[in-house]
C-alpha cells in the first residue's frame, strides 16, 4: 500500500472507534428502564374467583372476612359500595342538620351577646 492510504486507513479506523463510543453513550442515554418489581404479597390468583376465596381464607384474617370468602367476591364488593355510599349520605345528612341548628343558634348568641354588651352593660353600669 501506499503512504496516503495508511493514513487514510488510520483515520477512517479512528472515526469508527468515535461512533461505537458515541453508540454506546447514546445506548445508555437512550436505554429502556427497568420494569417495576412485582408487588410483594400479591399473586395473580387472587383476582380470579378461587383465589379470592383462598385469599380470604387465609389464617390470620378476622372471622367475619372467612365468612365473606363464601360469597362471590363481586357481591361482596357491591354490598360494601352500597354500604359505604349509605354511611356517606347519612354523614351528610347529620352534617346538614347540625349545621341547620348551629347557625341559628351563633346568630342567637351573637344578639345576646350585643344586647348585654351595649345595652345592659350601661344600665349595670349607672
């Protein structure tokens, strides 16, 4: 070979190795992130019907949730959503009423007050 094409040859052989090390900096700039562990103490099986039942079978777990592993857990969830929408409206309902008579009775207290402040107190006053 020629002396021009050596160093053609060695420069062309430089520019590659700056790709690949650009390559490989965008490689890690540009990676896909690792996938989310697993949750722990969870498994597939307790989303399809006997799992469910498993799941809530299990030791350790109150008497009153054994009971309910006996139902289909769709019915279960419903009863505890409707359960949970009374208890709601029922707070609302008390809330409601409560502030229905505490308003009144500020008002009430705000008017005796101001009597016995500017009228009262002169009189017990002279």
């Amino acid at each position: 070979m020629s002396k021009q094409a050596q160093p053609l040859e060695e420069k062309l052989e430089t520019v590659r190795g700056q790709v690949e090390a650009l390559g490989e900096q965008l490689g890690a700039i540009f990676q896909k992130p690792q996938p989310a562990p697993e949750p722990v103490g969870l498994s597939p099986a307790i989303f399809t019907q006997d799992g469910w039942s498993e799941w809530a079978g299990q030791a350790g777990h109150p008497e009153w949730l054994q009971v309910l592993a006996t139902y289909p857990h769709w019915l279960v969830l419903g009863c505890a959503g409707v359960l949970g929408i009374g208890l709601l409206w029922l707070g609302f309902r008390m809330l409601k009423w409560t502030l229905t008579l505490l308003i009144p009775l500020v008002i009430v207290a705000v008017v005796v007050w101001c009597i016995w402040f500017f009228w009262l107190s002169e009189r017990a006053a002279s």
